[in-house]
C-alpha cells in the first residue's frame, strides 16, 4: 500500500515534537520552545537528511493551527471582553506601533539600508504574534490573569492595524507615496465589513447552535462549528484579510452562543493537534548559516524589538491607567514579533522594493524572539516587584494616584458613557444600512440590468429595495437620541440632547444620500430622498418603530441568554474593585478536588486565601453571595475576586485532582462473570438476601438463568436452586473469593 509523503511527514512531525515537548515538561520549560527546536531539528538547514518533502502541505496544516488557535481564543475571549478594553488596548497598540516604526527605521538607517528597507523593517517590528503569545501564556497557566485581558486586546487592534498598514504600503510601493483617501476608505472597508459579519453573526449563529444544541450530538456541535469557523475564514480571505481574524471573529460569535463551553472542550484536541504542527513549521523556517552570517543585524534588530517594545507597550499602558506592574507585564509579553512580519517582509519581496537579505533576518529575529518570549513573561512579574520596590516613594504615589485616578474616571461616566452608547447603537444601525445598501449595488443590480434591460430603472428598484429594506434601521439612526429622554432632566441636558439629536438626524440623511449614489445620480438623489424617503417615513412611522423593536429584542436576546445578571452584577464589582488591582477569575471545581463536598465556611477562602466567592454557577442555577453553609459540588463554576497573586494560591486546588492511589483506582475495576451453581454449593436452599453474598463480597447479583429462563435483577427473596447460572458483578479480587468460597466450577467470563 502506498503511504503518502503528507502522512510519512505527520507522522515524524508528531513523533519529534511529542518526545521533545516530554524532555522540556521535564525539565519544566514551557512546550512551545520544544516544538521550535523539533522545527530546527527536522528542518532542511540542519542535519545530513531531508526528513521533511511534502513542505507545502505541512504549510496547510500549520495554517490550520493558527485558525484553530485564534478560534479558540475567540471562544474564550468574546467581543464584550474585547470592547471592555478598546479604549485603553488602542491607546496602547497606538503608542507601540508609532515608536516601533520609528526604532525599526533608525535601526535600518544604521545598518546602511536603502529608505525602503528601512521602512519595511520598521513595520515589521509594529505587530507582536498573536499565535506565539496565546501558546505562551497558555504553557504558563497565566490566560485568566488581569494583564492578559490586556494583551488580547492589543493584539486584535495589532491585527487590525495591520491591514491597514499593507494597504499603506502597497499604496505607497507602487507610487511612492502614501495616499490618506486609501488608508481611509480601507478603514472604513473594514469597519464595514467587520461590524457586518458581527451583526449578523450575533443575530443568527446563536439561536441556530442553541437549536443545534438540543437536537444534536457532540459529533454534530463539532461538525458545526468547524464549518462556520472555516466559512468565515475562507470570507475574510476573499475580502484579503488575515484568516486569524476571521477565524477570532467566529469564536466570538460562538462565545455567546449556549454551546461554547462544550464547543471550547471539544475544540481542544484539534487546537492541541495543528498548533503543534504550526511551531515545528516555524522552526523549520531557521537558517543556522544564515543568522551566522547576518549576526550583527539580526542580534541589533532582536535587541531594538524587545527593550522597544518592552518601553513602549509599557508606557502606553501606563498612560491608559494601568497598574506599574500590569503595565511591565504587557510590555515584557508582547516583546517580539511573528508570522504577519513575514507577511510585510514578504509582500516587498513580491513588489520588488527590498532587498533579498530582508526576510531571512525578519525570520531570525522572529525566532529568537519567540525563544525569548516565554522567560521575558516569567520574568515579569518578579522585575514589577523589583521595579516597585526600588522605584521612590513619591514616584509611586504618583503612578498609584494617576491610575486610581483614571479608573475613577471611567466609574463616573454615566452621563458619558450614555451618550457613547447612543453613539455606538447610531454605528451599529448605520453598519447594516451600508452593508444592506453595497450588497444590494453589487450583487442585485447586476442580475436586474439583464432583466429590465434598462440601467435607469434597475437602479431605482434596486434604491427603492435598499430604502425599503433597511427603513427600520434608518428609523432608529433618526431617533436614536430621543429614546433616553426623561420628564425630569436638567435643561441644560435637554439642550444638549435636542441637540445630538438635530445632528444624528442630519447625519442620518448625508450617511444614506452618500449611499444612494450607487444607485441614482447626485441631482436625484435629494429628490429620491425629501420626495419619496421622508414621506414614507412619516406614513409608517408606527410600523418602523415595530419591526426595528423586534429585531432588537430577537438580537439582545443572544446576550441576555448568555449573561444572567450575575455577570451584571459581577461586572459592576470589577469596576468599583479595579483600583485595588483586583479582578474577577472563573474557576471550575473538579470532580475530584479536595474541596468537593465542603461548605465554604470549612474551606477559609477569605481568612486564610483573601478572596471572595461572589456567585456559584450550577447548571441552569446561580447562587448569589453564597452563605457559609452552602456546599461545593462537582463541576460547580465559581465566580471569585481577588488578586492575581491570591486567586492563583488556590486555583490549582479547586481545579486539580487529588491524587489517586491504587486502592482509589481499584474501584473502577469492575467485571460481570456468569458462574454455574452446582449441587454441592452452599448456596442451595438459601435466598439471596439469607446467603450474604453482597454483605461478604460486596457483590451484586445480575440475574439468574434457570432452565433457558432468565430473571433480570432478582429479588432479594429469590432462592438458589442447583444447575442456576448466576450472572455476578464485583471487583476482580472479590470474585475470586466468591469463586473459592461458593462455586467449585464456575464457568469462564463472558458477555451476556
């Protein structure tokens, strides 16, 4: 039978990376760094053979890890998360991407490489590896900490600018110089077609996986959500956008879906399988000769990255609110770059802008960066003590004071924070017009121009089809600031109000005029609008006002399935919590922990530990500030709030089994064995319940046969008469006793 080069590859891939990921758990290095040095051992620039021949399939699989990591992280890490910390994650990849491009030119500029060169290489150092990060983070068991909420979202906005720094590029490679109209309309392209997949995700994926759900089996709940991660990822590559962000979007779908506890559990061997494959292929990508011979480039650009980085990150942290030591944290994690550094590297290749020696040190230094980067997290924690301890007192209270300041500041925004959020909705509204508007221009006017054979009147049936449809939407954008009003409001909140109102509705008709020139020509587009739009508006308005409530209420409801009010709750305690550098951590009880069975008083979580328990999740069940009675159960989900520093003393007890020795594992070692009853056997005459056999041997009797008759779980009054077969289930251990105490010739096992 021939064996194909893709599985032979596979099957050496798994074996290298499994033996050499068992040597570093060994001596307690994180996995990710093995599964590089199986890539560099198994490479084509390293030992006398070539292991590895089916290169470019090996690629797919790898590609396949990124998608199944970033999925997962969606999975674990939702959109609500992600618009938690926008602000403060842009201020931040803001101040990193600004001083990145600038050190990555200087360091080019040094180096005596052309203008092109330069400013290629300073990209390339603007955006950290979300793939390396994430395996990193997750080998060290630091996912649930409070810096990396942080990191997670400084690496979806890096993913973001990242698009728009290609289309820079391109733009600029092939004109020589850089075109704000691009960089905008790209950003506005992706705003568009970003919050698109996101509506329309949330309003239809979840109801149909809660369906699923019901009716499905594992098997199908999987089938399922590998086909939409995939759809997804194969849509963002037809828009050229990166297949991790697709496949991030999805998860975050999904994450407010009621399956994505079990979607996360069974994705996990999956993500486990081809993210394995994805770092031995970038080890494989190490040239041992080629950094030899770029050494001073390689180990200036390495050393630029991540004292950069590390400086930079930090600052921008800082200057958000953070903590000195969550700030040194993200700093210290996202010092390195990765895969869309070969993505930059390798689109001037393609335009013929760089020189050849570009992307070989781009991949050194991304190497050694990802080699880097798990100490530089380890090390973190332990230099923001040392920094804190070493910095004055009067520098500390002022960083202190500026953070508790700022998060101050976000816990009194009400007023704010409401007009953001009139603000947000009027985008949301205004994101389904467009994208109803440019779908119905692409893809409905074509198919109706053959039709009618008349361009004229296509285009107004396809505006008319486009108003009509999306009328609820532009309803809202209308009245978007009138919803809020109160009887009882200041007149100066008033004014401001009639105000934001005046300019949303003005908004409102320049935001579908521009759309409507699609469709028909600028001098009919006012008439289209004042003559036919506002009309019909005023006529239905009561009818809007309907179908845009139910749309609402049919996709808020996604999100009051998937947070009770116990994350409510527990998200207004973060936020009065925040200054005390305290954070919420859900943490699941094992079955086996050695807390299962106690009552919380018995297990002193606040006197001995400092944290608090502020809801028990149970099933469909939530318990709110549980009492000191209440009992702990297997599979429980707690909700508790401390430090990171306190939470992780106790973590690993709650979700750690105790070990089992062999006399606990023993009790899984059951048997059913059938034995005759001969006429010599004490067991004649006697009934079950008269001959202790369950009292003796802790056995239980399954059945009898008696003369080709069979009686299914007998009575304990049943007699035993010779020539009875006995179907018997116990340990091993105590059937050989019974053996030996009541049947002289028992018959072998066997199944019934």
């Amino acid at each position: 039978m021939h064996i194909f080069p893709l599985i032979r590859d596979l099957a050496i891939i798994l074996f290298v990376a499994g033996v050499v990921s068992l040597i570093f758990q060994r001596i307690r290095q994180p996995v990710v760094l093995g599964y590089l040095l199986a890539g560099v051992i198994l490479g084509p620039h390293t030992g006398p053979f070539l292991l590895i021949k089916d290169v470019p399939n090996i690629k797919i699989w790898a590609e396949l890890g990124v998608i199944f990591l970033m999925f997962s992280l969606g999975l674990e890490f939702s959109f609500r998360k992600l618009a938690r910390v926008g602000i403060t994650a842009s201020v931040t990849t803001l101040f990193e991407v600004l001083s990145m491009l600038s050190l990555g030119y200087l360091a080019g500029r040094i180096c005596g490489w052309t203008f092109m060169d330069s400013l290629f290489l300073g990209t390339m150092l603007c955006i950290s590896s979300t793939t390396i990060i994430i395996k990193a983070l997750e080998e060290l068991n630091l996912k649930t900490r409070r810096f990396a909420e942080l990191i997670f979202g400084v690496l979806i906005v890096e993913d973001l600018v990242a698009i728009l720094i290609l289309v820079g590029l391109s733009t600029f490679a092939k004109s020589n110089h850089f075109s704000a109209a691009s960089i905008a309309l790209s950003a506005g392209k992706l705003c568009l077609v970003i919050g698109s997949w996101f509506l329309t995700g949330y309003f239809l994926i979840p109801p149909f996986m809660r369906y699923a759900g019901k009716i499905g089996n594992k098997e199908t709940i999987t089938i399922l959500s590998i086909g939409l991660c995939l759809s997804l990822v194969v849509f963002a590559d037809y828009f050229q956008y990166s297949a991790a962000l697709g496949a991030f979007i999805m998860g975050s779908i999904l994450a407010e879906s009621s399956e994505s506890e079990k979607i996360e559990a069974l994705m996990q061997p999956l993500r486990h399988l081809f993210a394995a494959v994805f770092f031995v292929s970038v080890g494989m990508l190490l040239d041992p000769m080629l950094l030899l011979k770029h050494i001073v480039p390689v180990i200036l650009i390495t050393l630029i990255t991540i004292l950069g980085k590390i400086l930079s990150t930090t600052f921008g942290a800082l200057v958000t609110g953070q903590t000195l030591r969550t700030s040194i944290q993200v700093g210290f994690s996202l010092a390195q770059i990765g895969e869309f550094s070969f993505i930059i590297a390798g689109l001037g290749w393609n335009l013929g802008v760089v020189s050849e020696h570009l992307y070989p040190i781009g991949i050194a230094v991304s190497l050694v960066t990802t080699f880097t980067t798990p100490y530089l997290i380890r090390f973190s924690y332990n230099f923001g003590i040392f920094l804190e301890r070493r910095l004055p007192s009067r520098v500390r209270k002022v960083l202190n004071r500026y953070a508790a300041w700022k998060q101050a500041t976000r816990a009194d925004l009400s007023q704010k924070r409401n007009f953001y959020q009139h603000c947000f909705r009027w985008a949301l509204n205004g994101i389904i017009v467009s994208a109803v508007f440019l779908l119905i221009a692409e893809l409905f006017i074509p198919s109706l121009e053959s039709a009618v054979k008349d361009p004229t009147v296509a285009h107004w049936i396809g505006w008319l089809t486009a108003l009509s449809t999306t009328a609820p939407f532009i309803w809202a954008m209308g009245v978007e600031f009138r919803k809020e009003k109160s009887p009882d409001s200041e007149k100066k909140g008033d004014l401001f109000q009639g105000f934001s109102l005046l300019i949303s509705q003005l908004m409102t008709l320049l935001w579908v005029g521009l759309l409507s020139l699609r469709f028909i020509p600028a001098h009919f587009t006012v008439l289209g609008i004042f003559g036919i739009g506002i009309p019909l508006f005023i006529m239905f308005y009561r009818r809007l006002s309907t179908y845009y409530q139910w749309f609402e209420s049919q996709f808020l409801s996604t999100f009051e399935r998937k947070i009770p009010k116990r994350y409510l709750y527990s998200h207004a305690i973060q936020r009065s919590m925040a200054p005390w550098d305290a954070h919420l951590v859900r943490i699941k009880v094992h079955p086996n922990s050695k807390f299962v069975l106690m009552e919380l008083g018995s297990t002193h979580l606040r006197s001995r530990y400092g944290i608090n328990i502020v809801t028990v999740h149970r099933g469909i069940k939530t318990i709110i500030a549980p009492g000191k009675e209440e009992v702990l159960l297997p599979e429980d989900e707690l909700l508790v709030l401390g430090s990171d520093e306190k939470i992780e003393k106790v973590r690993a007890q709650f979700e750690t089994p105790i070990h089992l020795d062999d006399t606990l594992r023993c009790r899984f070692n059951y048997q059913l064995k059938q034995f005759k009853i001969e006429s010599t056997s004490p067991l004649v005459g006697q009934s079950i319940h008269q001959s202790g056999i369950y009292e003796k041997f802790s056995i239980i009797v399954a059945g009898i046969e008696r003369k080709h008759h069979r009686i299914l779980n007998p009575e304990s009054d049943l007699t035993f008469e010779a020539e009875d077969i006995a179907w018997i289930v116990g340990k091993e251990e105590e059937m050989e006793n019974l053996k030996k105490y009541f049947f002289s010739h028992p018959s072998s096992a066997m199944t019934p």
